[in-house]
C-alpha cells in the first residue's frame, strides 16, 4: 500500500509526524537534530535520520517477528515511515544492564558495572518538567497508565531487552541501556512505539567498551557520526544500503 504524506501533525526533536489518508496511519520522518539535557545543548549528527529509521525498524520487525507488538508498519524511504497511530504513554521506561548514565550520577558508582539482573525505571514524559523519575503508583495517580498497562509494559520492556542484548551481542555490542516509549491503539492495544536507536540505547563495543551512541554527541567525545555508521554497519551489513 502507498501511504502518502498529508498535513504535519507534530514536530519533536528528532522526528516529524504526518497524517495520512488512513485515520489509522502516520508517517514519521527522523531528521539528523540532536538535542541533549532536555534540548539545552543542540546540534545535528550528519545521517542519524536515516540510520535511526533503519535500524529501528530493523530492530521492530525481529521484535514483532518474536511477538512484541509494535507500531512498525512499512519502511517508506531511508528517513521515512509507516507506524499504526497511537497516543503515547506519558511513561519513558528504562532498562539498565550495566550503571551508566544518570544511574551512576544519582547512586555515586562509576559507570561499567555489570548488573546480575537488569533494572526498570519510569519517567514522566514532560519536557517542562524534565521528564522526572515516577514510580508505578505515581503513574497510576496521575493515571498515565492503569496498574494492568503498567504490568504489560514491564513485561514487553524485558522482552525487548531480552531480544535486543542478543541481536547486539551477536555484532559485538554490549546494550549497556535504553529508553522505551508505548503507545495505545485506538482500541486501548498497548504497541511498542517511538524507535530503538543510538539516541535511545547505550551501545559499547564488547571488547573496547567504545561508545557507538549518542554520548558520544552528548559528552563531546566527537565520531559520533562514525560511531551511528558503525552500528548501523555492525547490523545490516552497512550504512546506506
Ligand atoms: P540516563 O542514564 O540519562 O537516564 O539515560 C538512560 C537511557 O535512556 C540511555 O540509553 C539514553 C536514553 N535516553 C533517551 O532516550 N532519552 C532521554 O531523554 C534520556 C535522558 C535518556
């Protein structure tokens, strides 16, 4: 089926939604914006648009193929594609695997440590606020999701990272962490939704423990094109085709 842009529907900070002519289906476009500390620090990493849309609907096809629901549709171009329309969870869910990040700032442990098992955490999904940490109950107050909604999230977020460690560990990649967002269908059906990515994920290489994602950008370590590039490599063969 051809799906074709109409009018924009919202801009965010690294992605652009359009409608379509199906209620159901929206087109998101990845631009190469990169923002940090809740959009203070800015820049563009020349092609992250086009590798974050590949490799998040490469990574949301084996997802669904192993039975995570998503919001994947239809790879349209290199920046551009089909989800199933939802309205999003106000929750970001992070997983953690090794401390990094604000896990180490907050608990004063240094980055690296390999956990036995891996951890969960919400945010509110506020930019005015900053997105501040939130336990289950306070989502559930603030009814950004209803107890079951919350139970069937953790599960699909330990699935995915379950699924995603393997896929990565396969190319050499540690998954040190990552951000997951949900969405609901019209018919209250929970999917996967925004993108897997190196803006949403942790990568370090197994054996050098170089960092292939956006800290690269948000720590002015430089290469982070060069590091997008090499993920993107590391998972489908290379970076433009
Ligand atoms: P954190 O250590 O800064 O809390 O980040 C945890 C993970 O979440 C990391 O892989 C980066 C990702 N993340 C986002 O995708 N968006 C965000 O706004 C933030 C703060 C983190």
């Amino acid at each position: 089926m051809a799906y074709e842009k109409l009018e924009q529907l919202y801009e965010g900070k690294a992605k652009k939604v359009f409608a379509t002519a199906d209620p159901e289906i929206v087109i998101v476009s990845y631009k190469d914006d990169a923002t940090a500390f809740n959009g203070l620090k800015k820049g563009t990493i020349v092609g992250k648009g086009v590798i974050n849309n590949r490799m998040s609907n490469h990574m949301m096809r084996k997802l669904e193929a192993a039975g995570v629901p998503t919001h994947y549709v239809e790879e349209l171009s290199d920046r551009e594609t089909a989800v199933k329309k939802v309205s999003i969870v106000p929750l970001e869910v992070i997983i953690r695997n090794i401390s990094a990040g604000s896990f180490a700032k907050r608990f004063g442990v240094e980055e690296g440590i390999v956990f036995d098992e891996p951890t969960i955490e919400f945010s509110y999904k506020n930019d005015d606020l900053g997105d501040p940490l939130m336990n289950a109950y306070h989502a559930v107050a603030l009814k950004a999701a209803t107890w079951e909604e919350i139970e069937l999230i953790k599960k699909y977020a330990f699935q995915v990272n379950d699924l995603l460690r393997g896929f990565l560990k396969s190319v050499g990649i540690d998954l040190v962490d990552f951000k997951l967002e949900f969405g609901k269908l019209a018919d209250g059906t929970i999917v996967l939704a925004d993108e897997i990515s190196p803006d949403t994920c942790r990568l370090w290489d197994e054996t050098t423990h170089e960092k292939l994602d956006k800290d690269r950008f948000r720590r002015d370590l430089g290469g982070a094109e060069e590091a997008y590039q090499e993920v993107m490599r590391r998972l489908m063969g290379d970076a433009e085709g």
